[in-house]
C-alpha cells in the first residue's frame, strides 16, 4: 500500500463535477430570471434583507445547492467565516471538541483570540472519541476539518458525524470544509453537520470572502450582526463568487486527475533523485516528493527560475494557475520536521503532470551540474 493512501480524501469524478456545476446553474437559472443575471450586482442595504439584494439572491442560490437551510457570505475568506460562525456559537471561556492534531495557524489564532479552550481526542479512534462524547458534558462545540490535519488521518467525515449525532445530538457540529468543497463528493452540511464553513477565494472566487452554510437561527443571527455596509459583501463580488463557483468543480477535477498522474509517473521514474512519493491533503490534495538529498529548499528556488510558483496565494485562488513546488505545509512539518530539507509540496494547479516533470528535471539538473 502507498505510503497515506489511506489518509487520502475521495475526490469527485469528472462526470460527478459536471453534475454539480449543471446542479448549481440550475439553482442560478431558476433564482435569476428574465436577464437578471446579466446584472452584475447591486450594492448598499436593501430594505428587505439589510444586504445587497444580489448577494441575498446568491446565498439562496447556494444554501439550495449545498443542501443547507441558509446561508451567509462574509469577509475574511474562510478565517472569517469560522471566525464569525463561531462568535454565534460560544462565548469566551467554553470549551470545543477538537481532533489532536496541529490545527492550521489561522485556526489556532481564532480560538486564542476567542479565548477558547480545546478538549482534545484522536478522532482517528473511535471508542475514545464516544468516551469523550459521553462524559465531557461541558463542551459548547464539536470542530471537525474535513481536509486531513496530519498525514496519519484516517477519520471518515460522515461517519464522524453521525457518531457525534448519535451520542451527543445537543451538540452543534461545525465543519472546516476548506479545500474540499466542490472537490469532494459531499461537504459537512450534507452530512447532517450543522454548519460548514469555507472560502470563496480557494474556488477561483474574489479574495475575502467566507462562506458560512447551515442552520438559518444562527445564518440569521450573522446576517444581524453584520448590518453594517462596509461589513457586507457586495452585490458585485457575491455575483463574482458565483461566476467562478460556476467554473470550478469541473477545473477541480481536471486538476485532481493531474495530481494524480504526477504522482504515478513520478512513482514510474521520470525524476531522478527521488527517495518517495505519495499524495496527501495536506490542505489541498497534493503531491509529497521526498528526496534522497537534503535539497529541498534549492529545487525549490531552481523551480521558480523554470516557471512553477514558489509561495501560495490562497492555495489554490484565481490567480494561482501555474504549478506550486513548496515547502511542505507546517501542520505536516510539525509532525515530520525533517520534510523541511527533504520534502517537496507540489500541485499542478491548472497545469499538466508533463509541466511539473519538466521544471523539477531541469532544476535538478542544474543542481547536479552545480556539484
């Protein structure tokens, strides 16, 4: 078995992305009619909904296309939309449930800023997660990331879910869906969590805007809070997010086919000086190279030289179509420290397998010719 493989995430399929893009304009179709969509966005606080009309249109939109009861488009991308999602859920002091494992940097800074405190259990193991579920009475929160926290995960987001329902169904389930929504076959909310949250900007959207799905209590509650005009997304950007929602399922899957055809030709050979390779969701789904010289850092900088990106925008954003070779990402290196000279990250992004065999050839070559 691969090195992972079990850890690896189910994308959707090419023919399952289409599905859900003609699902999504179908939803658009049916909410603007008469031409309405040729209208790019209205700003300011409509009477009716406090926010941009168009905005209040496109949450509809996508509340229906992700099978939740509301939903809520906000700033700050996908930590502003935790970040929000959470301030309706607990106050200061209350404790989560949380998987032990690093949680990304931004996540971590929300709970302290929040002052929140974490009860950690290895949701890898189910029979401590249901002793936990049973005993700890005081926690306000069950926080879960769907995308994998360290590369030994194994959890089954669903079946998580389900487990928490069914020992503790007082208890608000809140899903970290960054860099699996509209890439995985279902998100936390249709699996009966009761909130996800993501960003608009990792689906090709304009940078800053979070999405929050889930019950309408708590969306309605979000929308209250966040009455002011500089506060709201505009109508323009929310009809912005939904062009490129409409574009990206179908980009998502074509590129989850060259992730994974870049890991089988590398595994073939067509790189020279590689000890390892697998694929992981080490926050998006990418290819982990381990090499057998503690040259990472300088592939790196030869890679940028040969044309792939060297640093993220927002790991996997509009502007980010050239493939990244990186640093491994820094929930993984607190796990395996040494991947900071040994290990490469590296997605196609919107470029092919051939693309990413020809810079990582070239930068190694001239390594060699440099010794």
């Amino acid at each position: 078995m691969a090195k992972y493989e079990q850890s690896v995430l189910k994308n959707m399929t090419l023919d399952e992305a289409k599905a859900l893009q003609y699902e999504l304009l179908d939803e658009i179709s049916q909410e603007f009619p008469n031409n309405e969509f040729f209208q790019v966005g209205d700003v300011g606080l409509h009477p009716e909904y406090k926010r941009p009309l168009t905005t209040a249109k496109v949450e509809k939109v996508l509340s229906k296309t992700f099978d939740a009861e509301a939903c809520a488009l906000v700033r700050g991308s996908g930590t502003g939309a935790i970040r929000v999602l959470l301030s309706m859920l607990v106050e200061p002091g209350d404790t989560l449930i949380v998987h032990t494992a690093p949680v990304y940097m931004t996540t971590k800074e929300t709970f302290r800023m929040m002052g929140l405190n974490q009860q950690s259990v290895d949701f890898n193991d189910k029979a401590a997660l249901i002793k936990v579920l049973k005993e700890d009475t005081a926690s306000k929160v069950f926080y879960i990331q769907h995308a994998r926290q360290q590369p030994t995960d194994t959890y089954n987001l669903e079946e998580i879910i389900l487990l928490v329902k069914e020992c503790r169904p007082d208890l608000p389930i809140v899903v970290d869906d960054n860099y699996c929504a509209m890439k995985m076959r279902g998100i936390g909310v249709q699996y009966s969590a009761d909130f996800s949250s993501f960003s608009g900007f990792k689906l090709l959207g304009p940078a800053g805007i979070g999405i929050v799905l889930g019950k309408e209590e708590q969306i309605e509650k979000i929308h209250a809070m966040n009455y002011s005009g500089g506060g709201q997304v505009q109508g323009y950007e929310a009809h912005e997010l939904l062009r490129a929602l409409a574009m990206a399922p179908v980009m998502l899957a074509l590129q989850n086919e060259q992730v994974e055809e870049l890991c089988h030709r590398l595994n073939k050979g067509e790189v020279k000086g590689l000890k390892e390779v697998y694929i992981t969701n080490s926050q998006s789904k990418n290819v982990i190279v381990e090499l057998e010289e503690p040259i990472a850092q300088e592939v790196i900088a030869l890679a940028g030289k040969y044309g792939a990106s060297t640093y993220p925008v927002g790991a996997e954003s509009k502007f980010e179509l050239l493939p990244m070779v990186y640093r491994v990402s820094g929930t993984f290196l607190e796990n395996q420290p040494e991947l900071r000279d040994y290990g490469l990250r590296i997605n196609p992004m919107k470029s092919s397998a051939s693309t990413v065999i020809r810079i990582l050839n070239r930068a190694l070559a001239e390594l060699a010719r440099g010794c």
